[in-house]
C-alpha cells in the first residue's frame, strides 16, 4: 500500500470523526478518540506482524500531529471568546482605579490590554447584582434614600432585582434586571 494513500486515509477518517463529535457539539472528547485510534492501530500492528511497521505508524503519527494542531486551534479560540463577566470588569476597573489613586479618569487592565475611562464617558455604576455601591453614591454626592427615590420614579421598587444600574453624566439611568 503506498504511504501517500495511509496519510490520505487517515487525514479522511480523521475528518470524518471530527465532524461528527462537532456534529454533536462533543469535541472535548476528540482527544479521548485520536487516542482509542491509535491505540487500535497499535493492536492491528501487533496482530498483523507479517505488514510492514510503517503502515501503522504513520497513521498514528499523523493523528497525533492533526489532533496537536487541532487542539491549539481550539485552545487560541476559547482565548478569544473568553469574557469577563460584568461584576469581574468593574470590581477589576475598581481595584485598578484605587490602586493608580484614579477617580473614574483613567485605568489599565492587564487581562484587557489598555482601557481608556474618560470621565463622564463611562457610566457610573450604583447597583451590581442587587447591591448598592456607596463609594459610587458618595461620589456623586447622593445617598440610599436619593437612589431608591429615582428608581421608584423609573418603576424599579425592588433593588435585589436589578442586576446592573448606572448613572451617566449625572442625569440618565441604565437599568438592568437580573
């Protein structure tokens, strides 16, 4: 059998498997099966003695040199799409303001590169997953009572049920709720 056909045959088996484990949104077990292949491979080399020892280990070289690739494909991916949750960049925006002695002018994030915050550009959060943020409120200048009474106008009686609210330039609120 020419070897050029093996690689072929294993790339396409390959292939074939790959799409069925994303067919079936499984492709963290694909490492699992690239091993059980070439562990097959391993018992038809000891049961086919008579068949030349390169018929089998290409196959299995090739699998494990395909599955490496594929495997740093998907590690770089999920790098990318890898997102901090709302309350992990605020609380991080937060440290990082109070550590530079900064008041909501500027801050930089090692996990986000550089981020600019310009004042007035960035709301200022007062809520996060239902509790009120007094440094926020003091900054502005405003207490509980002002905050639950502005809510109230907007229709929001319930602060626990409010996952995110800020106020920008000092007049509009964001309202999310959980």
């Amino acid at each position: 059998m020419d070897y050029l056909t093996i690689v072929l045959r294993t790339l396409f088996i390959y292939f074939v498997i790959l799409f069925v484990m994303r067919l079936f949104a499984r492709r963290e077990y694909m490492s699992f099966v690239v091993v059980l292949m070439v562990t097959q491979l391993g018992v038809m080399l000891m049961l086919e003695y008579n068949w030349p020892l390169l018929v089998f280990l290409i196959p299995a070289v090739v699998l494990i040199i395909v599955q490496s690739f594929y495997s740093w494909y998907i590690k770089k991916e999920e790098q990318v799409i890898e997102t901090l949750n709302l309350s992990e960049l605020l609380s991080k925006i937060k440290a990082e303001q109070h550590h530079q002695g900064l008041n909501n002018e500027f801050a930089e994030l090692d996990d986000l590169k550089t981020i600019r915050l310009e004042a007035g550009m960035l709301p200022l959060p007062l809520i996060i997953d239902g509790k009120i943020e007094i440094d926020n409120l003091e900054k502005i200048n405003q207490t509980e009572l002002w905050l639950r009474q502005e809510l109230k106008k907007l229709g929001y009686r319930e602060i626990k049920n409010i996952s995110y609210c800020a106020l920008r330039d000092g007049e509009t609120f964001f309202v999310e709720l959980k």
